[in-house]
C-alpha cells in the first residue's frame, strides 16, 4: 500500500486545486478524510491489477502508478470529464504497465524475461581469429 500526503502531490498539482477537489467542508482546506478515501481508492485500483497485495518486487512500479491514479481520482472528484482530466491517459497507460508487469509480457529486471544471455560471447580479434 502507498502512502502519499497533500504535500506528497505539490508538484503535480496545485494546491488550490487539491483543496477545490478535497474541502468538503469549505474550511479553505484538504479534509484528510477526502484525501485518505481517494488515496484508498487509488491503491484499490494497483492492487486489483494483482489480484490482491502487490508483489515486492513491483512496488516502485506500484507507487508510481498509485500516485498517478490518486491524481486521476483527485480530478474525477473535482467532476472533470475525462476530456478535461489531464491524468486520465497516464492512470490507462500505467495500469497496462501493471497489467502487464502481473501477466510476466513485461518484467522489472532482466531476470525473467529471457534476455539474459546465457553463453558465453564469440569474440574475435582484429585478425578473425575466435578468442
């Protein structure tokens, strides 16, 4: 699970925007509440790629994805459509990446993709000879 705050997201978003999006009182402010409930759905939606908790090794991936799909889910609370949500291509695009990182089409590391190479090189010297 991702653990993100307000101040986590600044760079991404203004904060007048996070608080049009999260001030469910009108206090000028983000209710934590808000935030934890949209983060929660965000993290739903990178552990329901998985089928359940994300698996270590893609927990970078993870959290990249759950920032983006926070981000996402912040814009749909503020009512934008999809055509006015800048974060609706991006949470698509990584949640294929964690589908496929979960289906193994893609892999983290080269360990288990097959490009590793398992020979040893032919290297030839200027003369042409295998060394």
């Amino acid at each position: 699970m991702t653990h993100l705050t307000p101040d986590d997201l600044a760079g991404d978003m203004p904060e007048s925007a996070l608080v049009a999006a999260l001030d469910d009182d009108r206090d000028g402010a983000v209710d934590e509440k808000a935030f934890r409930a949209a983060l929660a759905s965000a993290n739903a939606r990178a552990e329901a790629v998985f089928g359940g908790d994300v698996p270590a090794r893609y927990a970078r991936a993870a959290d990249y994805a759950v920032r983006i799909f926070l981000l996402d889910a912040i814009h749909r609370r503020h009512l934008d459509s999809d055509s006015e949500n800048p974060w609706t291509r991006h949470a698509e695009k990584q949640e294929a990446r964690l589908r496929a990182l979960a289906s193994g089409t893609e892999a983290i590391d080269s360990s288990d993709d097959g490009v590793v190479i398992g020979k040893p090189a032919k290297v030839y010297d200027a003369r042409g000879l295998l060394s």
